[in-house]
C-alpha cells in the first residue's frame, strides 16, 4: 500500500469504521438531516438537540465506505455533550482541513479523533464521503434552531 | 494466458494512455472501459487533421472548407451507418446517447403539449393518465428519468419488467407491456449486471400492442456485432465515446418511417424548412433533430474509431472479450468474499462485471484497486434502482474492451485480496 492510502486510512479511521462509537439516533431530536452522497450511495442520517446546558447531543445512523462511515462516529464521539463554541470550532476546522488538498495542519483541540481525515484531503472523490456526517448535522442543527456562531476563531 | 483471437500486446501501442503510469510509477491497468473506452492513435489523428485542413461548418457557407467539412462529416454518418447496417439517412448526432434518449422521451411530451394547443401531431405520440411507458429495472438512469419525466408531465404510467436473482429480466412480467402501452425502452446489455438481453422478443411484443420501442445500446454496439433492423425497435440509441469515438457525440437510429413522425427535440438553426415571424416548417430527418452546428470533429474521430473497430474485427472483439468475461467471472466467482452482482455465466452476458466484497464497502475496494494502478468504477453505475434491488448500496464493477487480457484480471484480483487483508476481512 502506498504512503498516500496509508495516510488516508489510519488506524484510528479504520478503528472508529469496525467498532462506531455513539451509533443510533436520538430518540427526542430536535432537528434531523438524511444526506446521501449521489455519486456513491452512502448514506447518514444526523440528529441533534440541546440540552438545558445549551450542550449538544448527537446521534446518528448510515451506512458506506470506511470514510463516511468513521467521519460520522468521530464526529458524534467528538461533539456529544460539547458546548456550541466547540461544535462550531469543530465544524469550521474540519471544512478547512477537507479543502487543504492535503497541505492542512490539522487542529488538534478543535477536532480530536478528527485530525485522522487529513490525509484524505487529497483525495478529491473521498472529501464529500467525509463531509457528508458534518453536512448533515450542520443541516439538523439548523432544522432544530440551533445556531452557532460563525465569526469565532478556533483555539489553536 | 495470451489471447486466442487478438495479439493484445500489440493493440495495446495503438493506445497512447496505456503506456502512462499512475498513483507515482504504477502502470495503468484500465477496466472502466463501460464508462468510457480508451482512443487510439488513428482518432486522435482523425480529429486533428480535419482541425488542420478542413474545419468549417457544415451545411452552409459557400467555400472549399464547408464543402469538405460537410463532406467529412456526411461520410462519418454513412461510415457509421454501415456499421450497425443501417442507412445514412437514418442515423441522427446527437450530444450523447443521453441526448438521444431524452429526443424519444421529449417526441412524447411535446406531441402532447401542442395536441393540448389543437396542434397536428401523431395520435400514436399523445400521451393520457390512460396510457402506460414500460421500462425495465435494469435501465441506466439515461434510459429511466426521461421517461418518469414523461409520465410526471402527461399522467401515464410507468411500468417496469422487473428481474430475477440471478440478474436476468423476468420474462412472465412481459404483461406489463399491453394496449395502453405507448412506448417500451428497454436496455440492450445492461451496463451495471452485464446481461444482454433477449430484446427482440420484447420489441416484438411491444409491436403487436402498437407501443413505440426503443433500445439503448450504449453497452452493445461497442462491443458486439449489432444490426440495429434485426433488434425489432423502433429507435437505437448509442454514444461514440465507449466505442473508442470522442466525447461530445451520441447517435440515434430511426426506421425512416418512424423518425419521420418524430416532432423536433432541440430546435434552432440548420433543422428548419422554412422560417417566418409567425412560426416555422421542419426539415425532413435527420437535420431535423441536429439544431445548430454539430461536432463535426466528433462525428470525425468516430468515422475512424469505427473503421479502427472494422480493421481489428468486431466479431474478433467479442470473441476476445467472451473469453476475457468467463475468465474474470471464474476469476471472481473463486475468490472468498466476492459475489457477483448480475449473471454468473458468460452466456447471453457483456464484460461489465459487477461485484461486492464481504465487509467491504466499493468505495474502499476501489481505493486499493486505485493504488495500484487498477481504474474501476465503484458506485451504483447510474443504475440506483438495480442496486436497490439486489440489495446493496453500491458495486464495485470491472469492465473490459480489445485493449484489456487475463493480466488485467489477475491485477484486479490480487488488488480484492490486497484490500480483504488491508481491512482484516480476509
């Protein structure tokens, strides 16, 4: 296997692929967003709502590739229980990463587990699998009223 | 295992891409030929000599390079024609074969709108909640969408030949084609299961209950010989580019009696009789269905894409690929973990194979495959329904054309195992 397929498949993507962490939706979700990647199938289902501590929770289900599928655990395993000036650290640092066409520096505290999908930046078919878990709870955040703010920098 | 019929090494130089390596100093091992084939030097060639000596636009203009250029560009169509033993005058250019389906599906809608107007059109092209438009479950998303488009816009119902596990159509639904049924568009070889399909039968069926029917032979005329009058349909629909023609150029064949009939799908320049500010008059087939100026350069590199074919020998192309298909399905078929998608057998059956490996989504197979230098498609090949039908998100699917051997095969297969180890599946 090349360097390149290595680094897009780390062990801790590949971990979070055969054992998901926080699968399943939530029973009472405020907001909750289907995404389905076209081009391949994939598909995951986001659901959220908040807490009297304005604290977040997410579930999720879906099925496809490793990417997709370990994108959705990591984001759900990252983000369960966190304040909104980390969701929105979190979902501004990881669009970032998926644009950098693999010359990112990945934001440790803002993405965990997260920092794992570098290497997959430089595969222009693999972002969108990525993507689609953060595209889908950033559309159930909005269905549920949620906002964050945009404008706050990431602790770096 | 060298070929039988094809000296593959040596066809192998008349494509330029095929020497390129990939992902760092991988050699190139293509088998996505059913999305889109490869072009030889004689193409490629094609399209540039006409662009250094003849280029103009057909049909107009009154100088030496219209002349030629039009020239060129009537010669390819009759080239063409004579390939699939039909008349010039019968086959239209198209886009893509597509464009060349939804000029079916859109001689339907606009006969009904301008009969809603009081227009004059053929009673046969009106569409009502009454009629019906069969399909098959197996179509290409190219040869489905129009047609529930159609309906959505007319009210008629779509049907549909369902299929059988083993990848087949399930020849007792053929009742679903009956009186109310106006049109019937089936595939000829399915592009995601690699079955041919017994379509004389069905276009048969939909003549006797008077139903227009159309084959899309996009995956078929590549690859095998095909006489379009012996499919029994109506209209054949095709695209250049998976037969070592250009991108930008599609092809539908006619029964002239038929195209005749047919109201114009894109409208404008160069397919008009006669123009007024108060309305127009048509030409007659097939200008009538190529509005504006045509990819002459397409229509070009095709002309020598068919006779590369007819040098090589189309019969001795799919005797090749037969041979190369029941390889890769033993191949496959004995491989722990692998399960084909579609026929299992080479009989009555394409090189398009699809397949799925246990606990291993296509996109990842495709990945490894990829690294490795292996182009295959991974997804649901523009044939949702069909995956939904056997149950599975997406396939991973290997396609093969002249240019491909058993070494192919063999890179695929060691690239699964490659993958089942990688993800601990094996």
């Amino acid at each position: 296997m090349s360097d390149n397929v290595e680094a897009l498949y780390q062990e801790i993507i590949l971990d979070h692929y055969k054992h998901p962490r926080g699968a399943g939706l939530l029973d009472n979700a405020a907001g909750e967003s289907f995404q389905v990647n076209p081009t391949c199938g994939d598909e995951v289902t986001v659901g959220v709502r908040l807490d009297e501590n304005d604290h977040l929770h997410v579930g999720y289900e879906g099925q496809g590739c490793s990417i997709s599928q370990a994108s959705a655990s990591v984001m759900t395993e990252l983000l369960e229980d966190a304040t909104l000036d980390r969701v929105a650290d979190a979902e501004r640092a990881f669009h970032e990463l998926m644009h950098s066409k693999g010359a990112g520096e990945p934001n440790e505290d803002a993405l965990g587990d997260g920092i794992a999908f570098a290497g997959v930046s430089k595969y222009p078919a693999r972002i969108k699998c990525a993507l689609l878990p953060w595209v889908a709870l950033q559309d159930a955040r909005l269905k549920a009223g949620i906002e964050i703010d945009q404008s706050t920098t990431p602790d770096a | 295992m060298v070929s039988t019929v094809l000296d593959v090494s040596r066809l192998r130089k008349d494509f330029p891409i095929l020497e390129r390596t990939v992902r760092g100093d991988r050699p190139l091992v293509y088998l996505d030929s059913a999305a889109t084939s490869q072009k030889p030097f004689a193409v490629l060639d094609a399209e540039r000599a006409y662009y250094e000596t003849s280029n103009a636009a057909v049909h107009r203009g009154a100088h030496q390079l219209a002349e030629e250029a039009t020239d060129a560009y009537e010669s390819a169509r009759a080239a063409i024609a004579g390939f699939v033993g039909a008349h010039a005058e019968d086959i239209v250019f198209t886009k893509n074969a597509t464009e060349s389906l939804n000029l079916a599906a859109y001689a339907f809608s606009n006969a009904t709108a301008k009969a809603a107007q009081g227009g004059v059109v053929d009673p046969r092209l009106v569409l009502t909640p009454e009629s019906s438009v069969v399909v098959t479950e197996m179509e290409h998303h190219a040869n489905l969408i129009p047609w529930q488009e159609l309906c959505a816009k007319t009210g008629a119902q779509l049907r549909w030949i369902g299929l059988t596990e083993d990848g087949r159509l399930d020849m007792d639904q053929l009742s679903v084609i009956d009186e109310t049924t106006a049109v019937v568009s089936i595939v000829h070889q399915s592009n995601i299961l690699g079955t041919i399909n017994p379509v004389r039968s069905i276009m048969d069926r939909a003549r006797d209950v008077g139903a227009l029917g159309v084959v899309d032979a996009c995956q078929s005329i590549p690859h095998m010989r095909v006489n379009v009058d012996d499919l029994g349909a109506d209209l054949v629909t095709w695209s250049g580019h998976k037969m070592l023609g250009p991108t930008g150029i599609g092809l539908l064949w006619g029964r002239s009696e038929v195209l005749d009939r047919l109201p114009p799908f894109l409208t404008g320049g160069s397919m008009i009789e006669s123009v007024t500010m108060e309305g127009s008059t048509f030409a007659p087939p097939p200008q009538r269905f190529e509005a504006g100026v045509p990819m002459v350069a397409q229509a070009v590199g095709l002309e020598a894409a068919v006779r590369y074919l007819e040098s090589v020998g189309i019969e001795s192309i799919e005797q090749h690929e037969h041979e190369l298909t029941a390889y890769a399905l033993t191949t496959l078929s004995h491989m722990p973990g692998v399960r084909i998608i579609g026929p299992e057998s080479s009989v009555d059956r394409g090189s398009a194979i699809s397949f799925v490996v246990d606990g291993l989504h296509p996109h990842d197979v495709g990945q490894v495959l990829d690294d490795r230098g292996v182009a295959v498609r991974v997804g649901h090949h523009c044939a949702w329904p069909t995956c939904r039908r056997y149950g599975v998100p997406a396939t991973t699917r290997l396609s093969t054309y002249l240019y491909n051997d058993t070494d192919d095969i063999d890179a695929a297969a060691a690239g699964i195992r490659a993958a089942q180890e990688f993800f601990g599946v094996a």
